[in-house]
C-alpha cells in the first residue's frame, strides 16, 4: 500500500525533561498507539537509532516491516518492551541469572538480550528461531509509546535495509516515505549507534553485536570477560547473529578506512584520487594538522579522539549527508576500538565493505 507519510513532532521540553504522564496525553502517541493496535507501522525515536515498530504479537503486522524495509526475511527482530512484567509474554522460563544482573544495571538503555523465547511471539519475528532478541529501550518517547499501545514493539532500525540507521527523523523520512503511515520526530538520537546484542543462553555470554553499551561496561558488571562473536560470513551456514552477515550502515558513496598517522598518506591519496570527489571524515585532531594540506578535499570532522561517543553520535548522519554529495570516494580515520569505539569501528568495517 503507498501512504501519504506523516511526520508529528514532540516538543523537546517533553522529551528532555522525561514527563511519561504528559507524554501519554499527546496526540501524536494517542494517532500511533492506534496505528499500532491496528497492525500499522509507526517510526518513532529511540537513544540509539529510530526504529520501525509493529504489534509483536500479530504475524501481519510485522511481516509489513519486511516489506518497507527490504529486508531479508532470515534477518530476526528485537521485541522492544516498557515493562519488566511484559517479558513473562515473550520468554521461555525464568530468566537466565546473569541477565537478571544486565537488566537490573542497564535497562532501560542500549543493551539488547538474547533469551529463549516463548509459543506467543511468532516465528516471523525470530526467522524460526528459538531465541529472541528482546531490548528495553530508555528513550521517554519510545516508553510512552510501548505504554500507550499497550503491546511489545517489534521493531528494527528504521532506515531501508543496507543503508546507515536513521539518527534523525528526517532520515526514516528520506528513506521510507510513502511506505509508512506515520513517524514521530522526538529529535536526534543520543548514542546514534544502535544497541550491544548480548546471547545470554550459553555458560558464557557472547557479545553478538557490539554497539552503544561498551564491553568494558558489561564486564565491569558481570565480573568476567566476554567474546565477541567473530564476524560472520554470508557462505556460513548458521551464523549466530543472522544481521551480521549482511553489508550493512552502508553509504551508496564507495567507504575506505585509514588511520591517518602520517603526513605522506595525505600525499598518496592526493596521487591516487587526482581528479576525484574524495571527503576525508577526521577526528579534530587529525583535522587539525591535515586541514591545511588537504585543500582539494571535503574535511569533515566527526568529532574528538578523546570522545568515541560523540562520534558514534555524529557519524551515521555524516555518512548520510555527504552521501546526497555523490562523491567518488569517503575516507574514514579509523579510532582505537575501546568503549563505544568498538561498535563505531564495527560499523566502518562494515560499511567499507564491498559486495
Ligand atoms: O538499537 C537498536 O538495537 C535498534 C533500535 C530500534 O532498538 N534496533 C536495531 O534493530 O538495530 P535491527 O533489526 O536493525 O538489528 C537487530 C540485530 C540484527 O543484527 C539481528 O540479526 C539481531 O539483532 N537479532 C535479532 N534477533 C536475534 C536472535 N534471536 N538471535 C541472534 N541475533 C538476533
Ligand atoms: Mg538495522
């Protein structure tokens, strides 16, 4: 079905400020809860990512995200809830210790567990799994919204399938207008990088995605040292995180990596890519010994080596704006893989990547 796409903005007092009870009262999570109890796709901001949320409870409804995204069918989804009681509708028996220890430090926030789940959630969901993937996202605008509806949200990044998540409203609009009824606008995504996906159901946990909660985070907290799944490779049979072997958060614009530790670098790119498009995304540091010898570059600075999460911020947006440019090429420096850094590199590898 085409529709005419509606974007309803929230005053960023409301969301600043938490107000769960005002937030119920306004029009625009009273038009999507009735969108959602109605099996309709409603966008909808979240501290990681937008997400494409539908009834998780009703097979039409989320077959209808397959459909707008383009999204590979094997590819499950994460069942995103407001309530710790609501898990007792999508899990199989009790909850694995361990996780009780992540969820009482880190839910509501960017951490997304993987348990068994229970006959209620349908296989579309899971892609025939027998686990699934369930987050408590913190955002008060998603909150509200899981309240107001009433029902647990499937919903995966809002963006179609491949391209970089949406941090900004306007990004689910660029991509999914005329596919979805409504989007709600709660303004950008904090940690612009999506959630940590953690398997919970072996003796040993495995960090499936890394993402906007650190490793160092999680380990702190449970006391022992986690894997992080190797990546997967689409000749693999049975990958442990079906989405990880997609090409993925990727620009249209061809992405290289580069650490940028030496002058001379700058001099072989300029020969490389002599009569070519080229924008080098830089932390301030290196921008600032590089800006005033790359002058037939597009420098972009995506913010400072001292602060991985102001880049996780920034750089899906990055990627998406210099994407309308249409270069011949975007180089990225890459940044030591501690904290939220792990997941920023993780999405560069990736979207470097060519097909
Ligand atoms: O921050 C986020 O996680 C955002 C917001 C909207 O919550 N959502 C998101 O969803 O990034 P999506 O669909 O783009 O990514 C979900 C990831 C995929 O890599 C998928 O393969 C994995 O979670 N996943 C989902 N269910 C799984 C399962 N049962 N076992 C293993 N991996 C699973
Ligand atoms: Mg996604």
């Amino acid at each position: 079905m085409k529709y005419h796409t509606v974007i309803e903005k929230l005053s960023q007092e409301l969301v600043r400020e938490d107000q769960l009870e005002l937030l119920l009262r306004e029009r625009a999570i009273r038009l999507a809860a009735d969108l959602l109890r109605q099996g309709e796709l409603v966008a909808f901001p979240t501290e990681t990512v937008y997400g494409l949320g539908a009834d998780a409870t009703r097979s039409e409804a989320v077959a209808q995200i397959f459909l707008a995204k383009g999204r590979p069918q094997d590819n499950p989804l994460i069942v995103h809830i407001a309530r710790e009681e609501q898990l007792k509708q999508i899990i199989a028996g009790p909850l694995p210790p361990l996780a009780e220890k992540l969820i009482k430090t880190f839910w509501p926030g960017p951490l997304t567990i993987i348990v068994n789940k229970n006959e209620a959630i349908p296989p579309v969901i899971t892609a025939g799994l027998d686990s699934v993937a369930v987050r408590m996202p913190a955002h008060p605008v998603a909150r509200a919204l899981i309240t107001a509806a009433g029902i647990p949200l499937a919903a995966p990044s809002a963006n179609l399938s491949g391209t970089p998540s949406p941090t900004l409203a306007t990004h689910v609009w660029t991509d999914l207008q005329g596919r979805i009824p409504l989007i709600i606008d709660g303004g950008p995504a904090r940690i612009g990088i999506e959630s940590t996906v953690v398997d919970l159901r072996a003796q040993t946990p495995l960090i499936l995605r890394p993402g906007g909660l650190s490793r160092e985070r999680l380990e702190a907290v449970l006391g022992i040292e986690l894997e992080v799944a190797a990546e997967i490779t689409a000749e693999e049979e049975k990958p442990l995180s079906p989405g990880m072997k997609y090409r993925h958060y990727s620009p249209a614009t061809p992405l290289l990596l580069n650490n940028f530790d030496r002058a001379e670098q700058l001099a072989e790119i300029s020969e490389q890519y002599r009569d070519k498009r080229i924008a080098l995304v830089v932390t301030a540091e290196t921008a600032r010994w590089l800006e005033h010898l790359a002058n037939n570059f597009k420098v972009v600075v995506m913010g400072s080596r001292s602060s991985p999460a102001g880049i996780a911020a920034n750089l899906f947006a990055i990627l998406r704006e210099l994407d309308h440019l249409k270069l011949d090429k975007i180089i990225v420096e890459m940044i030591p893989e501690t904290g939220i850094g792990m997941a920023v590199m993780n999405r560069l590898h990736r979207a470097s990547k060519v097909e």
